[in-house]
C-alpha cells in the first residue's frame, strides 16, 4: 500500500513539475487552427498535448523512482 501511495504521489508531483515548465510560447504554436479573431482568447490554447505529455513523463520518472529506490 505504501509502494502505490508513493508511486500515486510521485506521478502528480511530476506531472505537475513538468506542466509548470513548459512554455507557454510552444502552447500557442501547437494550437495554430484558433488562430483568427473570431474565437475568444481561451480557446486558442490547446492544452491536451501538455498534460498529456507531462503526465507521460511524470509516470516514467515516478516509475523509475520507484522501481529503483523504494523495492
């Protein structure tokens, strides 16, 4: 129980780590489609590729975490 609250716990905490380091320059880039007046300021951001992103490497570096130094 331990192993998964840990594991659990590292995941969002570096899943979050790398959302805040990421460039806001780059989510304007991916979401070039919205990119007319027409739409309102929110919808131009495309945010489904960051957190996808972040929480791909937030699991892989919490796994990695906790394969190595907790068992």
């Amino acid at each position: 129980m331990e192993t998964f609250f840990s594991f659990a716990l590292l995941t969002v905490t570096y899943t979050l780590f790398f959302l805040s380091i990421y460039p806001e320059k780059y989510l304007k880039k991916i979401s070039h489609i919205y990119s007319h007046r027409n739409f309102p300021e929110y919808t131009k951001f495309s945010l489904s590729a960051p957190i996808f992103l972040s929480f791909l490497l937030g699991y892989s570096l919490a796994a990695t975490m906790v394969f190595l130094f907790i068992q």
